[in-house]
C-alpha cells in the first residue's frame, strides 16, 4: 500500500510532544527562579555580600550556556530523549547536592554540576516543538514557554514554605529528587521529530506552497516578516557565517540582561523595601503567573505582526515597565511579567523562522548560549551596585535600558539570503 492511501492517525503525536515539552519548561521555572528564593537564607547563613552571592547564579548561567551549545548539538544527532534522560540526572544530582554546602566555592561546583544538565531544560523543548508543528508554530512555542511562568509561579511559593519549614538544606534534596523524576518520565516520550515516527508536522501540507514562494524569491522578500513558516533549511555551518545569526546573538544577550538580573534581586529588594519574606516569594511567583498571559500574548503578536516587530514591541515594554514601575512592586510585578513574557517565545521563533529545523536545536543552543555569556554577569552587577549604593536603583535602571536596547536591535534585523548559485552562504545585514 501506498503512503498515501495509509490513514491518518486519529491522535497525533505532536500533542504528546506539546505536552511533553511544557513540563520540561515547568521544570525549568521552577529552577530558574529559586536562587532568587534561597538568597537570603544562605546570606544569613555564611555572611556573604550581596555581590558574592550574586556570582553563584553567575558561575551557574556561564555553566548553563556551555550546556546549552552542547546539548543543542548532542539533541540534533542524538535526539531528545537520550539527553533530556542524563540531563535530569545530572539536575538533580548537582541540586541534591547543594545541601551539602560550606563554602561558595561548593556552591560554584554543585550549581554547575547541576546548569551542565540545565541546558536541554530550554533547548529542547524550543526546538522539538517547532520541528513537530508549522502550522500555529508561534501558539505552540508560547505554551511551551508558559511552563516556566507556571513554574515560577507554583514553585516560588512552595520553596519559601519548604526553606520556611524544613530548611534549605533539606529544601535543596527535595528539589533535586523532584527535578531529576519529573525529567526522567518526560524524557521516555520525546522524539525528535514526526519522521521518526512516519508522520509530516501539523500543517505541513499548507505551508508547502510557502516554502515553494519562498525558494524562488530566495528568502528575500519584503514579506518576509509574517507568520508563516517560510524558512529555506540551513545547515549549521553556514547559518554561523551569517549576519543575521551574530545579530540575534547580541539582540539575545541584551533581552537576557534584564531577566538575569531581576530574577536574582528582586525578591532580596522586595525584603528591603519592608515586605515580609512569604509577599515577597509570592511577587516572584505573580510575575511568573503574569508572564503565562504574556507568553500566550507573545505568540499571538508575533502570528499578527511578525516574529521581528513582535519582539521589539516586546522589549520595549518591558523596558519602559523596568524603568517606571520597579519601585512600585505589584504594579511592577504585573506589566514586567507581562511583557517579558510576551518576547520569551520569540526568540527561538526567531531563529526557527529564519533558519529552518535542520539544524534548529545545535543554533537556539549557540545562539542563548553565547547570549548567556555576555549576560550571565546581571546578577553580580547588580550586587556589586547594591554593596556600593546600598539601592537597586542605578542597577534597575541598567536592566531596563538594556531590554530597550533590544528591542531596537530587533527592528533592524533582517533575514539571511541564501545564494544556492555558489557553495557559500549569503549574509544579509540588520
């Protein structure tokens, strides 16, 4: 019988992968935020400075962006389930071990045990989905990237009540023990793409006439900035060589600056500001439950307006919110998680959009990876500013002024042209 007489499947399999990919970045909220939740305790119990505590989440994000270059490779040959598996051993053993601590130089070495593990946590389910879905790609990328609102938003509390009630060390084994569950289960589904299981991505029957358009116009279209998935395939190799891709690094590292930064300090400034530790976690959580709308919001704008001017729109809020609002906590809480969350599904579109799914997992890892380096430094900026100052407000004004920086980065940037005529990529400016 003919592929084409075989009957469709009445489930398709890619909503497994929807579903698998989401609690991956459940997972990753969780994570990402309770540093900012553990800060205090462990200041009250070492007597650490602001900014030397502040440089463990640095030494965790350098960890974490080396991981994500390399398992955006490792997921490309090997595929998702192999490594979101020693991912999750990885996660759970570093923060298991973090219980153990009495030095920060433990602290640096537990925490980048667990960030080697943490870099599939956001690759993977970035890239995975877009490879599954063309049709209503910026949908499904913005509820994968609402578990990590969720995240936030369910585990902020849950930590302080455990730190609260157990303490940190024990807070610490029970983080790992869950992480490392959760990310096993989740891996035992994962696939890499549909061939794999002898489908086609939803939608990929009407985007085909896009892709034929966009061959012979050669990516070069004043239309370029829509929706549609229209991207001819890029090989990793040359999608390097491009200007495009060095200008989504940069664009990438100044949206990072500002999320590294508040993530770190904002419940520490909330505490200071005379709001009870418990309010405080929950402000934290409340800008990851705002961020879930503005996830959704993120994926609708960029289905309207196109990925580009979505994420400057993006920026742009979220900066002006960072500049007006952050002394205002609840008023801040709200307009910041929505619009940082509106551009967190943008960027792996972005890249998606422009170079295709070939090489979609080994370009979103180099591209936030080496965005995360020149990023990773917020945290210990803002520290240092605070042990100076004894105030948050020169360091706020920086994150917010950073994520405007972004978003004009993102108005002149322009998609890749290949030259199929000779055997080395086009480059195009932005």
């Amino acid at each position: 019988m003919s592929t084409n007489n075989k009957r469709e499947p009445r489930f398709f399999y890619g909503w497994l992968i929807l579903g698998a990919c989401f609690l991956t970045t459940t997972m990753v909220g969780g994570l990402f935020y309770s540093f900012g939740i553990f800060f205090k305790p462990l200041l009250e119990e070492f007597g650490w400075s602001r900014a030397l505590t502040s440089s463990v989440s640095m030494v965790h994000l350098w960890a974490f962006a080396f991981s994500s270059i390399l398992l955006g490779r490792l997921i490309d040959r090997y595929g998702p389930k192999v490594v979101l598996a020693g991912s999750a051993v990885l996660i759970g053993l570093g923060y298991s071990l973090c219980s153990q601590v009495n030095s920060i130089f433990q602290l640096y070495l537990f925490y980048i045990i667990a960030a080697l593990g943490s870099g599939a946590t956001w690759v993977l389910p970035t890239s995975t989905v877009q490879r599954w879905f063309i049709k209503r790609r910026g949908l499904t990328l913005a509820v994968v990237t609402t578990g990590i609102g969720l995240g936030a938003l369910i585990f902020a509390p849950i930590i302080n009540h455990l730190i609260f009630t157990y303490g940190w060390r024990k807070s610490y084994i029970i983080l790992g023990i869950l992480s490392w569950l959760v990310l096993t289960v989740v891996s035992t589904v994962m696939v890499l793409d549909p061939e794999k299981k002898g489908l086609k991505p939803y939608g990929a029957e009407e985007s085909a006439p896009n892709m034929a358009k966009q061959e012979k116009i050669g990516h070069d279209s004043t239309k370029y900035n829509t929706m549609v998935s229209t991207a001819i395939e890029w090989g990793f190799g040359e999608a390097i060589r491009t200007k495009t891709f060095w200008g989504l690094v940069v664009l990438y590292m100044f949206a990072l600056f500002p999320i590294y930064m508040l993530a770190t300090h904002i419940v520490p400034h909330a505490i200071d500001m005379g709001i009870s530790e418990g309010v405080a976690a929950g402000a934290l959580g409340l800008i990851g439950a705002t961020s879930i709308a503005g996830r959704l919001m993120g994926g609708a704008i960029a289905e309207r307006f196109g990925w580009t001017k979505g994420m400057a729109l993006s920026c742009f809020l979220s900066g002006a919110s960072v500049i007006h609002n952050v002394w205002m906590l609840y008023v801040f809480v709200i307009t910041y998680g929505l619009f940082y969350g509106a551009r967190v599904p943008q960027l792996p579109g972005i890249v998606g959009f422009f170079f295709g799914s070939t090489s979609l997992a080994s370009l979103i890892g180099l591209c936030h990876g080496l965005a995360i380096f020149g990023s990773a430094e917020a945290p210990i900026v803002a520290g240092f500013i605070y042990d100076k100052t004894g105030s948050y407000t020169v360091a706020f004004l920086i994150a917010g002024i950073a994520s405007l920086i972004a978003g004009a980065l993102a108005l002149f940037l322009k998609p890749p042209k290949k030259r199929v005529s000779t055997s080395r990529d086009g480059e195009a400016g932005w």
